[in-house]
C-alpha cells in the first residue's frame, strides 16, 4: 500500500516545492505511475481508484511533476503488481544530483536482486515470440 506523509502531500500538486523538500530529505520515492500498465486499445485510463480522471496528463502525474521541476530522476522496475504486471520506483534527487540518483538507483536495484518479489522483472521471450504481433489486432491504427 501506498503512503505518503502529509508533509509531503503538497509535493504533488507544487513542483516549486520540491527544492525545499531536498533541504531535509536525500531523494523522494514514488511509484513511476499509479496504475498498472494499461490495454494499448485504451489511450489513458478514464478513472484511477474510483475518482474520474480529467485527461491525458492526469493519470502520468507522479512522473510529470519532476519534469517540470527540473529534478534528476529515474524509473527503476521493480517487479511485478498484483495483477502479475510490471511494477516501478521513481527515484527523484536535488537538481544536479544526477549521479547521485543513479547510484540510489543501482544500490536499490541491487539489494532487490535477490528479492523474487521485487527484482527486476524478466520478460518471457519464447511467449512473447509467439504472440501475435499487435499491428494484426482488430483496431490497430498502424502506428510504425
């Protein structure tokens, strides 16, 4: 389950906020999206735990905020969701803490390692080798 201390609330509605919360904190830990990976038919998710979502940009939040805050960040795979789909962290550090976001990356990915619930998920290539290809799917747009 998800939590974030209420201290830490507002970072998620005032990117301008994220300086002073590295003032007191190293790195800030988030879910990449808040959802599991979604159906390619469905363009974005219309609700999210019940509440509607208003558009597109809506449900990619927790990764756009730190885009426009300028911060270093990354998205480290971590395992797999309840529904056996991929899951991920979003590392995100003080401006110019870029290398210091990739070493937390590669120390957290490295403590999961032996973790069967949250190291880094393999894909089965033999299974997705024998899946049709998605541009044959009824409704694909024939996106190249």
């Amino acid at each position: 389950m998800f939590t974030l201390r209420p201290s830490c609330r507002g970072l998620l509605h005032k990117p301008c906020a994220l300086p002073s919360f590295f003032q007191s904190h190293d790195v800030l830990i988030t879910p990449a999206i808040t959802i599991s990976p979604r159906p390619w038919r469905e363009p974005y998710p219309t609700e999210i735990d019940g509440q509607r979502t208003r558009n597109y940009f809506h449900w990619l939040a927790m990764a756009y905020y730190v885009t426009l805050s300028g911060h270093p960040a990354v998205c480290l795979p971590v395992g797999l969701d309840a529904q056996g789909m991929p899951f991920g962290l979003q590392i995100v550090g003080p401006r110019g803490g870029d290398a210091f976001v990739l070493g937390v990356a590669a120390a957290l990915e490295e403590a999961f390692n032996g973790s069967p619930t949250l190291q880094r998920p393999v894909p089965n290539i033999e299974q997705l080798r024998v899946a049709p290809p998605i541009s044959s799917m009824d409704g694909f747009l024939g996106w190249a």
